[in-house]
C-alpha cells in the first residue's frame, strides 16, 4: 500500500496525528498536501513555529529536523475522504498507533480532529463520552494529549482563525513542557 512515512523519533516535541492520508498527500509525498487544507496556512499564522513555511516536503522535513514536530496518522490507508474508512481500519491501526507514541514518547500527541482521537481511544480502550479541544485528561505513556480542529477542507465549519487559536493554545502547551522539562 501507498502511503506517507511516519515521521517519529524519540525526543519529539509534538506528533501530528492525522486522520490518515489523503491521496493528494500520498500524491504528493508529504502531509497535508491537498492545497484547500489548512494546515499550513494555520501554522504560518499561528506562532507554534515562528517561521513561514510553504507547503511541502522539505517544510515537513525542517519542522522534523529543526522544531521537534513529526507526522503520522491514526489509520494509515490514504482515502479520498473519511468516509471510505471502516471501523476494521481503526481496529487494525490504533493499537499500532499506540505503540509508536509509547516507543517514541513526544511530550504532546497533537490529534486533528475529534473524529480522529475519538476512533483511536475507542480501539486502543477508552471510550470517551464527550471529547472538548485542547488539552486532555488522558496520557498516551508519558505522551500529553492535545485536540484541535481538524483543518481539512471537508471541516470548513471551523475557520483559519479558529483553527490558528488552537495552534496558538499548542504553542502555550509545548512552551510549559519546554519549562518543565
């Protein structure tokens, strides 16, 4: 199969935790690849990074490389949209999931999306009645959890100004790790 490379290593400061690949992305080698996703352009405007990025493998390679931030995704079968995955993906793909947050250990697992963290603690053991954003009470290991909106175009309920706020309440999260670590 097809797919995007994880992009884990322990010592990460924050995991970028898809939903699972879209085929522009496969396409195209690097994540959040379809130019109607957000992800970049919250990120520029956020202050999670500090620097301007333009959409692409060498910006995902410098925030591995140079910021701590790596990439995967909960199911790793790239689809057109979320509704081609069944709940059989999830089975198979969360518990693996779970064990490279536990093997690589970031100090935060960043979920894009409810959808996405709601179908990986539901297959991994946890089923959650209500998921609220940012911060949760769970841990994965040592790993903190954190939920923003998802910043798929499928999403468009929540804009680029509310997804930067969630990016910027990131920001404040991976700061007080940097302090307390």
């Amino acid at each position: 199969m097809d797919t995007l490379p994880d992009y884990l290593r322990r010592g990460l400061t924050v995991v970028s935790i898809g939903l699972n690949p879209s085929i522009p992305s496969v396409r195209h080698g690097f994540y959040f690849a379809n130019p109607r996703n957000r992800f970049w352009r919250a990120l520029n405007e956020s202050e999670l990074v500090g620097e301007h990025l333009h959409a692409g493998l060498s910006a995902q390679e410098w925030l591995f490389a140079k910021c701590g931030i790596g990439f995967t995704d909960v199911v790793k079968r790239p689809t057109p949209g979320a509704a081609a995955l069944r709940a059989a993906d999830f089975r198979a793909d969360s518990p693996i999931l779970r064990d490279k947050i536990l093997r690589y250990a970031p100090e935060i697992a960043w979920f894009h999306g409810k959808v996405a963290y709601r179908h990986y603690a539901r297959y991994t053991g946890n089923k959650l009645a209500q998921v609220e954003w940012g911060l949760q009470p769970l841990l994965i290991g040592q790993s903190k959890i954190f939920v923003t909106p998802n910043p798929s175009p499928a999403n468009a309920a929540f804009s680029l100004s509310i997804l930067v706020d969630w990016y910027n309440e990131l920001h404040k999260l991976v700061q007080s790790v940097s302090r307390s670590g």
